[in-house]
C-alpha cells in the first residue's frame, strides 16, 4: 500500500490523560483527595517540595543523603540481627 498523507486527517486521536489520575466515584470528592495524596506521598512530592523549599549546597546534601543511607543499613541490620536471633 502506498502511503498517502491524507489517509490520516480523518482519524481523531482519542488524548489519554497525562501524569497522574485519581477517579472520583459517586461524588465522594474527599476519597479521591485521599487516594491522590497517598500516590503524591508515594510518589516522593512532598518530599522533593519540602527539599525546594531553602537552597542547600552540594556537600550537605551529600551529607544527608549519606546519613540517611548509614540509617537505612543500621536499621536492615537491627532487623536481620532479631529475625537470626543473636
């Protein structure tokens, strides 16, 4: 078949909703905000909002993101120690 630049004109395309999408089901408005912000806190939005919110230099950044990994081992290591029992 031959390509024909008009075959396309007619054809709408159907938009899919871009980025994230809560459905309100019959009218209960304060579920869906519910349900958005759980998948806004899963998603990392706050967090990354609160991070904006002062400027912070690379090496404290670094820093922190250097705690909070030190945190996260020593708290998987407190967990292996109580589920080998020693």
């Amino acid at each position: 078949m031959r390509y024909n630049k008009y075959n396309n004109r007619n054809k709408q395309k159907q938009e899919q909703p871009q980025g994230m999408t809560v459905v309100v089901r019959n009218g209960d408005v304060n579920g869906a905000l519910r349900v958005l912000k759980k998948k806004l806190m899963k998603d990392g939005f706050f967090q990354e909002l609160r991070e904006r919110t002062f400027y912070e230099s690379r090496g404290t950044k670094r820093r922190k993101e250097k705690a909070a990994a030190t945190r996260r081992y020593k708290r998987k290591m407190q967990k292996r120690k109580e589920e080998l029992g020693y």
